[in-house]
C-alpha cells in the first residue's frame, strides 16, 4: 500500500515539487503555503505515523523514511525534483539528495538539522518524556516554545490551538516512533552536491540561525535565508515563500 498523497497538476512540462512535512504534521498542513507556490506540479504526501499515512508500532529511522519516499517518487515515476521540507522534512530530503543525487534538482531545507547534536537531543527527549507522562497535549505544551516564534504565540493564537487541538487526534505510538526516528540518523553534507536553500526562523530556538550557518559551510553550493517565525516558520508566516523560497526554486529550474 502506497503513501497517501494529494497531487496539484499544472501541467506536463512544468517540473516537480515534492513537500516533506515536519515530523508530526500532515500533508494539510502545507495548504496556506501553496498560494504561493507558482510554476510547478506538487505533490504532498503523509509518511507513515503522519495524518492519514499508515501506523507505526516501531521507531521510525530516517533511512527507512527516505526509502518511503524513494518509493513513492518510483511509484508516480519522478525524477529531477525539488524538495521542499521543513524540520524532519527537511532532514529527509537533504539525505535523499545525499544517497541519490541523480534524482533531485534541488532542496529547500526549512528550520532543520543534519545529525542530532547533544543539545537538540535535549530537547527532542523531553518531548519524548512529556508524551509518555501526560499524553498529545502536555507533549504540545512542552515543545510550543521551541517550535513556535514569539510573535505568532504573541498575535496568532489561534494557529496555535489549531495545532494543539489536531495533536490530540494523533495516535500515541505513532508520536513516540516518530520522535524516536527524529533522534536517529544522520546525514553527511559535505557529500551532497544539489543546490540546497536551508531556510530558517529569526526566532527559531530549537534549530537556530547559527546552527543552520554551520550546515550551509558544508553543503558545495547552499544559500541561507532568514525569514520571519519561529521553527515552523514556513507555516506561521507562508507568505515568506513568495519573497526568497519561491524565486530560488524558480531560478533552478531555469523559469526565470
């Protein structure tokens, strides 16, 4: 059985964009950013222990999550696309990039990481913890701060309860598999030879501004971006896209 997925055709000869959600988010999530995403086919999908992606009764490992993904761009027989992830997502599309570079074109890598540094483990365990001791909400509760920037928590809280109300929806195994997966892995970047955008939060606390200065020295040829928002930067400020994410995407496909 394949990955759910939700596919937006322009048309034959535009290229793909392929959206790797953040680790406990659905393919739903990237609805507000697709109003500005212009020129391309998209497509969306839930991996495993994700909206309506199949369950999981065991630690998800970033290998095991990018083969998902090889098999699903084999399935709807792609080549040559971008990736645009965000957090885990993004982790996922860098180590795609890594192992099968003939494959992508180019990567926008949105508030993430490349191996789990002893401070980012951390934080990851805590919310490890926090699941396992009071359950989806308390987990929320104890991970808003790092993932969300000051101002949204500040001037939209309503985005904030929307995503704490849809994590009492999640299924506790899946969220504790996939935290496990998060605290796995590691992608080596100095191997990747794709173009790769890594963008980040001004307020980002969990994968800060110089964190993501260092992934950049090690990636051949990447470009920084700081945009407005916190880690889920991308989600709490769309509009960001059409100012810089947009524009590179565009260039490295030659439809500018």
């Amino acid at each position: 059985m394949g990955l759910p997925i939700r596919t937006y055709f322009l048309n034959e000869n535009a290229p793909w964009l392929v959206m790797v959600n953040g680790l406990f988010t659905g393919k739903g999530s990237w609805n507000d950013c697709l109003a500005y995403i212009e020129g391309f086919n998209i497509l969306t999908y839930d991996a495993k222990g994700q909206g309506e992606g199949p369950g999981l009764s065991q630690s998800y490992s970033l290998d095991e999550q990018v083969q998902d993904l090889k098999n699903l761009l084999d399935e709807h027989k792609l080549n040559e696309v971008s990736f645009f992830g965000l957090s885990n997502g993004g982790r996922v599309a860098l180590k795609f990039s890594s192992l099968y570079p003939d494959r992508v074109k180019s990567v926008v890598a949105c508030d993430t990481y490349a191996d789990v540094t002893p401070i980012l483990k951390l934080k990851l365990e805590s919310w490890l913890k926090a699941h396992k001791t009071g359950g989806a909400k308390h987990r929320f509760d104890v991970a808003a701060p790092w993932v969300w920037g000051e101002s949204v928590l500040n001037n939209n809280p309503d985005l904030i309860k929307k995503y704490r109300d849809l994590s009492e929806e999640s299924v506790p195994k899946n969220i504790t598999s996939l935290i496990e997966g998060a605290l796995s892995g590691t992608v080596d970047l100095e191997s990747i030879n794709t173009p790769v955008c890594f963008v980040v939060g001004e307020e980002d606390l969990l994968t800060p501004i110089n964190h993501h200065k260092k992934l950049k020295e090690k990636v051949k040829e990447a470009e920084l971006f700081i945009i407005p928002g916190g880690h889920a930067s991308v989600l709490e400020y769309p509009s960001s896209i059409k100012d810089s994410i947009l524009p590179y995407l565009r260039r490295q496909h030659g439809l500018d």
